[in-house]
C-alpha cells in the first residue's frame, strides 16, 4: 500500500509539472488503514493510561496499606501489652482462688469435725437430760404429795393448833420434824418417852416448849411451809434427812408406824398435812439427791455444748467468708479470663490485617 502511495504521488507531481496544478490522491484503504492505526493507538493509549492510573492507585493503596500496617503494629503492640498486663491479672487471680480454695477446704474439714462433734455432744447430752427427766419424774410425785399436803392445811386448823394449851406428844414430835427441815435449833439429845398410840414408846425429848412452839406461832408459819416447797426443798442435805430419819421411822412398841398420818389426823387436821409434808421432803430428797447431780452435770455439760454451738457458728461464719471471697475471686478470674480471651481475640484479628 505504500508504494502504491508512493506511485500516486510521482503521478501527481508529473501532473503539476505539466499542468502546474496540483493534484491530492490518497487511496481509500490507506485511509482506512490509517483510521484503523488511529484507533489501535488510541485503544493502546488510553490502555496504558488505565493501567497507569491503576498503577498509581496501586501504589497509593500499598502506601496507604504500608501506613495502616505501621498503625496496626503500634495498635497490637498496645493490644499485646494490655493482653500481658491481663494475663499477669489472671494469674494473679488463679494463684488468689488456688489459694482459698485451700483455705475453703480446710475450713469445710474443720467446720464439718466441729459439727461432727456437737451433734454427737448434744446426742449424749439429750440422752442424759432423758435419763435425768426420767429420774427427777420419780421424786416429782413426792414433791406433788407434799404440797397437796401442805394445801390440806387451813389456816383455822393452824389456829386451832397454836390454841391448844397442853400440845401431845404426837405435836410435838412433828414441829421437831418441821424445826429440823428449816434447820432451826432444838434441844440437847436427852431420853424420854412419848405417849402415842396409847403407848409409850422411848424415844428423845422435844423441843415444843423451847423453840417449836415458837415456829408454829409464827404468823407466816404456813407461808413458810409453801416457801420451803417452792423454793428451798433443794436445799434438804444428807444431815436433815439422817436427823429426821429417827421420827419417821419411829414405831410403837406393838410395831404401828407412829410417823404416820393417819395417827397424827386423830390429834389434829394441821398435823396430817404437816407430818405428810415432813415425811414427803424427806422422799423427794432421796430421790433428788439422784438426780441433781446428772442435772448439776448436764448444766455443765449444756454450757459446753452452748460453747460448742457458738464455736460452731462462728466457724460456719468464717467459712462463709471463705466461700463468699472465693465466689468473688471467682467471679472476677472469670470476668478477667473473658477480657483476656476478647484481646486474644482481637489481637489476632489485628494480625491477620497485617498479613
């Protein structure tokens, strides 16, 4: 195509040496063929633009990627020293919790020991209070007889008494009884013999003239004998009862118990309860005297379980502190391992955006 081109344009110069007109030619394909070369340039230019373009926005988002990953460093360099200060928190943590989880479990041995032992304490001890209630049920009747006995007397009955002026010897016998159990004095020992039963019986002289007439003619005198029962029949020690031994078991030469109230009813209404009083205190004693000292024994063995109690309870207390700081190491070790495991989480995301 070129030398046609070539051809054409000798032709055309020959034309204007001839003609001194010039003549312009140009054959269709070679402009085509020119069209097509513009276009290919074009396309090859604008191609290289694009990629010219793409290059620098390429090179922009290396640079701005290289920026980010320097930022990222910076930030994972922090996140990794938050993630070691974390992990040197939880550690701390773990060593705290080991630790009184240890202190817990002691604790629990102890507490479980002490319990063992105050259960097994208050067993017994419930065992012997039974046993004691058990024995003191026997003398309560002779306490119970005793006041009945002392609710039978009247108060005109007791004057009746006082008014008589020659006392019998069965009287006289009985207020001993009473002046023995208020431990009030009597006579020296001196033989006598009493006339009861329509008997005489040898016995020792009273006291009615010297001291218990005094008693009786007290104006409390009955007042006294409800005190007694109420208050003071714990009282009665084993040298009463071995002085009042002798009247209560005195008996009449025929063998009729003289100490009796059905013999004592026959003087007078006051000296039947009287001398079922007198004997009644003398049973609950000996029926007591069984049973205080369990009862003695077991206030001091109910202190020691009250003391054991209140052992036990300040150990439960001090577990529960045990227990109530080992929740709360517990809850912050977990609420610390999820803070840990979230910068664990993230600084391996920052690491993959560095990759």
């Amino acid at each position: 195509m070129g030398k046609v081109h070539d051809i054409v344009t000798e032709v055309c110069n020959e034309y204007f040496q001839r003609m001194r007109r010039y003549v312009y030619v140009t054959p269709k394909s070679y402009l085509s063929f020119i069209d097509q070369y513009k276009q290919v340039y074009k396309a090859k230019y604008d191609g290289i633009d694009k990629d010219d373009m793409n290059i620098r926005n390429g090179l922009d988002k290396l640079k701005e990627a290289a920026e980010g990953v320097e930022e990222l460093k910076i930030d994972l360099k922090k996140e990794e020293v938050k993630l070691k200060e974390a992990s040197e928190v939880t550690d701390r943590l773990l060593k705290d919790l080991e630790v009184e989880n240890r202190k817990a479990r002691i604790k629990e041995e102890e507490v479980t020991q002490v319990k063992v032992r105050c259960m097994a304490q208050k067993a017994q001890i419930m065992q012997e209070k039974d046993e004691a209630d058990r024995d003191l049920a026997v003398a309560i009747p002779y306490l119970r007889r005793a006041e009945a006995a002392v609710d039978s007397i009247k108060p005109k009955d007791i004057t009746e008494l006082k008014g008589v002026r020659n006392a019998v010897d069965t009287t006289r016998l009985i207020l001993d009884t009473i002046n023995v159990l208020f431990q009030k004095p009597l006579v020296t020992v001196a033989p006598k013999n009493l006339a009861i039963l329509k008997q005489e019986i040898p016995f020792i002289a009273d006291s009615f003239d010297e001291y218990t007439k005094s008693t009786l003619t007290n104006q409390n005198f009955l007042n006294n004998l409800f005190d007694f029962s109420a208050n003071d029949k714990d009282n009665i020690n084993e040298e009463t009862v071995e002085l009042l031994e002798p009247y209560l078991t005195l008996k009449a030469p025929s063998g009729d118990e003289v100490f009796n109230g059905t013999v004592a009813k026959k003087s007078s209404q006051a000296l039947e309860g009287m001398c079922v009083w007198a004997a009644a205190m003398s049973d609950y004693h000996k029926q007591s005297k069984i049973v205080k000292p369990k009862l003695r024994l077991l206030e001091i063995k109910t202190a020691s379980l009250n003391e054991a109690e209140a052992n036990l309870a300040a150990a439960e207390a001090e577990l529960k502190e045990t227990q109530d700081l080992k929740a709360m190491l517990q809850r912050k070790f977990d609420d610390q391992m999820a803070e840990k495991n979230a910068l664990q989480e993230r600084a391996a995301k920052t690491r993959k955006k560095m990759d």
